[in-house]
C-alpha cells in the first residue's frame, strides 16, 4: 500500500469532515474517496467510514446550529461577511430554508456556501434541535455516502494504478491547496490593512451627533441592506439606506471638499462597514468615516433615531455630489420601515 493511502484511517477522515464543516480548508472529498479506495479493497470498513463522517458531520454543524440559536443573525452575517453581497448570501439561505424548511439540510451539504449558512440558519429561525439532527443526519449520510461510494465502485481501477495514487495526492493537494491559501492570504491583506487603518476612519457617535447638530454637510450611508435583510429596522435621522456595491459601477464620481461620508452597519466591529470605507477611498472618496460601534452604540447613548430614510437623489444632489450613472431606485422589498 503507497504511503498516501496508508495514513487514511477512520480519525484521520473524521477530523478532515469536522474540519471541513467547520469552514476550515480542508479537502475533506478527497479523504472520502480515498477511504471508499480503501473500502473497496477491504483495508477498512465502508459501513465504519460512512458513520465517522457522519459523525462529523453532524458534531461540526451542531456547533454551528448552536450558535445560531444563541446569536441568531450574527453569526449568519459572519458567515457572510466575506461574500460579495452578503445581503444576498443572507436572503438567499433564508428564502431557500423558509421555503423547504429543514428538509433542506438533506440536500445544502451539495451546494458549497448554502451549506455553511443553513445549519445556523436553522438555529435562527427556530428549528427543534431534535427535527435538526434527524434531517442532518440524512443530509450527511446523502453527501458522505455519494462520495465514499464513488472510491468504492472504483476501488479496482484505482488500485491498478497504486504507485500513482502518491502523485495524483500531491498534485490535487497542490491544485486546491496551494489556490486556498493564496486565496486566504489575498482575503487577509486587505483585511489587515482595513483592521489597521479603521482607527483613523472612525467618528464617534457623539462626535457624529455633534457635527450634526452645528449644520456640517453630512452624507450618512446605511448599510443595512448590505449587511442583512433590514425590514423594520429603524437607522440614524437622515441617513440613506442604500447598495454600496453600486459605487463600483460608476464611471463618475465627485463630492465636494466641504462634504464627509459616514457610512455605519449594525455590528458592534463595524467590518462591514471598514470593508465598504475602504471600498470607497479607493474609489478616489477619501472623506470617508466609519461611525464606531455601528448603530449600536448610536442606539446605546439614546441619540434618535428614524423609520423614514433620504431619497438617495435628492440627498445627494442636496449635498452637491455628482455621479454618472445615477443611483438606481431599491425593491421595495430591500427597504427598512
């Protein structure tokens, strides 16, 4: 036996399957087929595989089915965060769960991004921790099963090929791995430079509440939508709840010299929020603040707030701000209050 295949043991493809379901890089398919090689030929048993990874399985996700519980949306926009519209990423797991229920979790583990969002997802939305295992369980078996059964009706024809086996590991290792980790590192750099430059970014919500107060030219971004589904949540006096990925398709875009911009998200750490800023200064808005705390701490000193949002055009032309195209109107549906 190559030494490849010689390391795949029954904790060996738990830990991979736990690893994976936890959001970590692992490629944990790859130890499903192998294990299923090794099944084929009796080195391990197909039924003792099946069950460690559904094992897995369903101990990874049950953490994060907790969580969900404990911290509802959260821990879904966390999930989220790195995706290119995580209002988007949100509304779809939460449409897709809403409208098959559990009965989803049996078929998400096939579809990347959709399975890391519905076990927590579940936990928000109420689901009993007894109809979750039940319908996870089946999901992990559907998804470990398929996998694990494909290295097993191959098995001969992988074996004929044994001494390659070592090979095709580093190669895949090196096709996947390498990609993820240079991925990971292009994520964190900027994150890096975000985390580092968000102090200087920051106002404070009484230095904000002040600054309005004495009249200063103000344009606040709310970026609720972008961060999660905002219906009836309520947002600073004079704020404009809109998409900021629209910033990226405009071919023009000038703000006066006497006009900051003040973008805030609901989260205590405001990353969405430095992710969006440093979005913007890039874009050539160098007046770019990140309201500290979020709406949070606006919420906390008691400062008001309102249901009512600006009129994106009329706001903006208020302000002097030019831009080319013009900002499209929200669904009626995407808008809070």
């Amino acid at each position: 036996m190559n030494y490849y295949l010689a390391h795949i043991t029954y904790p060996i493809i738990f830990i991979a399957v736990l690893a994976r379901q936890l959001w970590l890089p692992v490629p944990a398919i790859l130890f499903l087929l192998s294990g299923g090689t090794l099944a084929g030929s009796g080195k391990l048993s197909y039924v003792g595989i099946l069950l460690v990874a559904i094992l897995g399985c369903v101990l990874a996700d049950l953490v994060w089915f907790e969580t969900g519980r404990v911290s509802g949306k959260r821990v879904v926009r966390l999930l989220c965060t790195l995706a290119n519209d995580p209002s988007y990423c949100i509304r779809r797991g939460r449409a897709a769960f809403e409208k098959r229920g559990v009965r989803l979790l049996l078929i998400a583990k096939f579809f990347p991004g959709l399975d890391g969002i519905t076990p927590p997802l579940a936990g928000m939305l109420g689901a009993s921790r007894t109809a979750f295992l039940v319908h996870d369980c089946g999901g992990a078996l559907l998804w470990a099963g398929a996998y694990i059964s494909c290295g097993f009706l191959f098995a001969e024809s992988l074996y004929r090929v044994e001494r390659y086996i070592s090979v095709y590991a580093t190669a895949l290792t090196l096709a996947f791995g390498v990609p993820l980790v240079l991925l990971f590192v292009w994520k964190l750099v900027p994150l890096v430079r975000m985390i580092q430059s968000l102090q200087h970014l920051q106002i404070t919500p009484e230095q904000l509440k002040e600054r309005l107060n004495h009249g200063d030219k103000i344009a606040i971004i709310d970026l609720l939508r972008f961060e999660e589904d905002p219906q009836g949540v309520s947002g600073i006096p004079g704020a404009v709840r809109l998409v900021p990925n629209e910033i990226r398709r405009k071919k023009h875009f000038r703000v006066p010299d006497d006009v900051d911009m003040v973008v805030y998200c609901r989260s205590q750490n405001s990353f969405v929020s430095a992710r969006v800023a440093a979005a913007m200064r890039k874009h050539g808005l160098q007046r770019v603040h990140v309201l500290a705390g979020g709406l949070e701490a606006w919420k906390a000193r008691g400062f008001p707030l309102s249901d009512q949002f600006a009129d994106p055009r009329t706001e903006l032309t208020r302000l002097g701000v030019e831009m080319s195209p013009e900002w499209q109107p929200l669904p009626a549906s995407g808008v809070g209050g």
